[in-house]
C-alpha cells in the first residue's frame, strides 16, 4: 500500500512529461447541412436547383436524406454518405420550399492552415467538447508541432497546407474519426481520393512527432511561417497608451505580458493549471484572456552584441479593454512568484503593461547610464593598442610642443635686485618719519614739545611744525 501514492505520482509526473501538447481543432467544414457553406444563407430544399462549381474539387459530407430539383456536380469532387444520408430527386413540387431558387455551395478552395482564426485549441478532448478554449498567441494558435490535430468526425473539409517548409509536422492528425499517428499510414491517406480533395497545397502534413518531453514546454516550431501566419490577420487599432507586442503574435495589443525566468523544476501545465484555478476563477478576472507559452528571446551583451537566445516563459494577459485589469493581474502573479516562485521553479519574473508601467520603474535609466560607461570603457580600451601601431608606424605623430625656456636662480637674483632699484617709496611723512621733529612723550621731555600746543581764549591749538606759525597763527585780543 505504501508504493501507491508513488505510482500515481510517477503517472503524474509521466502525463506531465508530455507538456505543452494542445488539442487544435479545424473550425470550417464542407458539411451540406452547413447553411454558412451556401450563398443563400440557407439549405437548399426540393424546388431548388443545386450547383457546385464544375471547376472545383470539393469534398462534402452529408448527414441526411435530402431532395432537390436538379444538382450539377463539379469534375472532381465526392459525397460522403453515412448512414441515413443520400438525395432524392423531386418535380419542384415541395410545398414548403417556396418559388425555388438556384444555391450555390461556396468555395472552400481559400481556406489556408496557418490562418489563426480557423482553429480551436484545448487541454483536452473534453474541453473541446464543452467549448474550454485556451487563448494564444497567433503563431500557436495554428498546430504546433507538438499538437493533435482534429477535423470533426461527422464532417469534411478542404485545406490549403501550403508550408514556407516541405512539410508541417504534427504529432497525430483525426480524420473522419479516425486518428493518424502513424507515418506511413497517414502517407497513405493522403494519396487516397478523398485525402486529396481534403488536404492541397505545395506542402503536406506529417504525423508521427514525439511528443514535447520537456516539462518547462517546448518551442512552437511556427516561426518559419511568422510572415504566412499573420498575412491572414487583420489587426483592429490599439487605444491604449503604449500598445505591446507579444512574441508570436501579429499585432500590438493592450493589456499585460509577464515574462518568466524558470529552473529544472518547473512545469508550464501545472503552472497554467495554478494561474487558472488561483486568479482567473475570481469574478474581477474573469473577462482576462490568458496565453501562457515558452518563447526564445534574444539575448544581448551590453544591449547591443547579439548572443544566444534564452528560453523563457512569456504569458500575455488581454482584457479586451484598456489593460488596466490585465495589469492588475500581473502585479497579482509577480506577487505570487515573490511568495512562492522557489516552490514552483521559478526564479524571476518581471512585467510590462501597455500603461507604461513595468515591474522595474525607475531603474532602466540607471541600467542604461551604466551599460553606457562600460561600453565607452571597453571602447576606449580596445582603441590603445590600435593607436599604439599606428604611432609605431608613423601613421599618428605626436604634434610639435612650443619651448618653453625656465631660467636659472642666478638671474632671478639679478631681476629682484633691478626691481627693488626702481621701487618707488613715497613721500617723507615729516611727522613720523623724523624721530627729531617729537619726543616719545609730549610737554615733558622737553621745550619744543611745548611751542607746539598754543592755549588761548577759544581753546587749546596743536600747532603743526610743517607750516610756518607766524603765517597760520591768528591772535585774538579780549
């Protein structure tokens, strides 16, 4: 008993092993009950004439008993007739048919493989049966290389595979009800009537791929087609502020992409699986469509030389709106990568959202700032030794310095002493530049410091010994 849970758990671990592998099932069909296949919008009836181009090879399946007026079948085309289907002939006298009119069944001719909107893709057989479509980016939205591919059991169709390779590759291919895995058996399909009204073009789809053994995902394969796909997509005008463009996808979209650095233990199914069940569930996320694929991004050193490309995991979140919500759902996830992205294999996220804002505001001015300088470093140091040879060879010369003379201490001596010669002093101040002319104290030493105060009725006079006194004197008499 104690070895079950380990058994289920190696199953477990096996089913993973087949990551990424997706249900793609084709859309049209060449169904005679298919009212979108006739140009009148409706099912001929008995009094009606029935036409099919005389030019065109058609495969058409049909269900049930019908009755028409006249049919004009093409040259090269089949009725496949299950039990309980077939035509009858009447004289136009069907009363609820109506005046009757001649329907032309549609070309299917232009129907392309790498044309995104004629696919379905799912987990499951089960999801596609009750309508659980998975949202992805325009190249994998056609088979993948992993992929099964299904074309409805109760009806026929008409594909153009034309390939920019010789083949597509698919892991199986179910026809008429019948799945193809097999190389050689699906090679003989393809050469029967029916396969080739079924599937044309200058390319055929092959079967027999292994499946996707890498539990992180496997690439798509579709890129060598990127072009054919998106020549099929028409792309609706962005209004957001800064519109993104996916990896993969042939238009700019509004919304939100995470991108994820992963290690060996982590599982892209299991991961969808968290992020479905964790916050696609709750009602204010319930409007995101959610694309999650691994993609090669390329890699440069220095944001400039081109390296090899690394393998992340890109998920782009679409609200079909403004963004805002898909935005808010990345910061969600980037939150529970920080909580739990050890447990779950992860080792960095990041985000942008087609607001402008991404998970690193603020730091790629710096980032830039830096990756600059060491670019200029590393210039500047690959350039030395080239300037070295060049020099070396007398390409680059060293340009002529002026002479510049420095003299000696001698006659530096010789210029002071002619310069103190020429030095202008002043004027004699005759008060103190003559010790004689006053003593150190006034009045007490002596007699000339006494002729020089004058006392007399208006005051107390200093008389100055540089003017004459009898000049400058003015005597006043009571």
């Amino acid at each position: 008993m104690p070895k079950t849970p380990a058994v289920f758990l190696l199953l477990g671990l096996c089913l993973f092993g087949a990551a990424d592998a997706l249900y793609k099932q084709w859309i049209p069909d060449t169904n005679y009950e298919n009212q979108t296949n006739w140009d009148k919008g409706s099912v001929p009836c008995g009094n009606d004439i029935v036409q099919f181009s005389a030019q065109r090879k058609v495969s058409v399946y049909v269900e049930t008993v019908h009755s028409v007026q006249e049919m004009r079948l093409p040259v090269d085309g089949e009725f496949i007739l299950p039990s309980g289907g077939g035509f009858t002939v009447s004289n136009g006298g069907d009363p609820g048919c109506g005046a009757g009119v001649t329907a032309q069944f549609k070309d299917a001719e232009s129907l392309q493989w790498f044309d995104p909107a004629l696919w379905q893709a799912a987990e499951s057989l089960d999801d596609l049966k009750k309508g659980r479509f998975l949202f992805s980016v325009h190249e994998e939205s056609v088979p993948c290389q992993y992929d099964n591919v299904l074309f409805r059991a109760g009806s026929s169709f008409r594909v153009d595979t034309t390939s920019n390779q010789p083949s597509v590759p698919v892991q199986s291919v179910s026809v008429l009800g019948k799945t193809f895995s097999s190389s050689s058996e699906f090679t003989h399909y393809l050469g029967s009537h029916s396969g080739r009204l079924q599937f044309h073009g200058t390319s055929s789809p092959s079967v027999g791929a292994s499946g996707c053994s890498d539990a992180s995902g496997c690439d798509c394969g579709n890129s060598a087609n990127h072009n054919r796909i998106c020549g099929t997509v028409t792309c609706a005008p962005m209004s957001c502020k800064k519109p993104l463009y996916p990896t993969g996808h042939c238009c700019e979209v509004c919304g939100a992409i995470v991108t994820i650095q992963y290690s060996s233990g982590f599982n892209i199914e299991s991961y969808r699986n968290r992020l479905q069940h964790l916050f696609l569930g709750l009602p204010s996320y319930q409007s995101i469509q959610l694309g999650m694929s691994k993609v090669l991004k390329s890699q440069y050193f220095l944001g400039v030389i081109p390296r090899v490309a690394a393998a992340e995991i890109q998920i782009v979140l679409l609200d079909g709106e403004s963004g805002a919500v898909a935005e808010a759902l990345a910061r969600d996830i980037l939150k529970d990568v920080q909580a739990q992205g050890s447990n779950l294999g992860i080792t960095g996220a990041e985000f942008q959202a087609s607001s402008g804002a991404t998970s690193g505001d603020g730091a790629g001015d710096n980032a830039g700032v830096v990756v600059g300088a060491v670019f200029g470093v590393l210039i500047v140091v690959a350039g030395l030794p080239l300037l070295a040879v060049l020099f070396r060879r007398g390409v680059i010369k060293m340009p002529t310095m002026p002479t510049i003379s420095i003299p000696s201490l001698s006659s530096l001596r010789r210029s002071q002493e002619e310069i103190e010669d020429f030095t202008d002093h002043g004027f004699e101040n005759p008060i103190f530049d003559k010790p004689t002319m006053m003593p150190e104290v006034p009045g007490i030493y002596g007699t000339e410091a006494a002729n020089s105060i004058s006392l007399t009725p208006s005051g107390v006079h200093f008389v100055n010994p540089a003017y004459d006194e009898n000049e400058t004197s003015i005597d006043f008499t009571a």
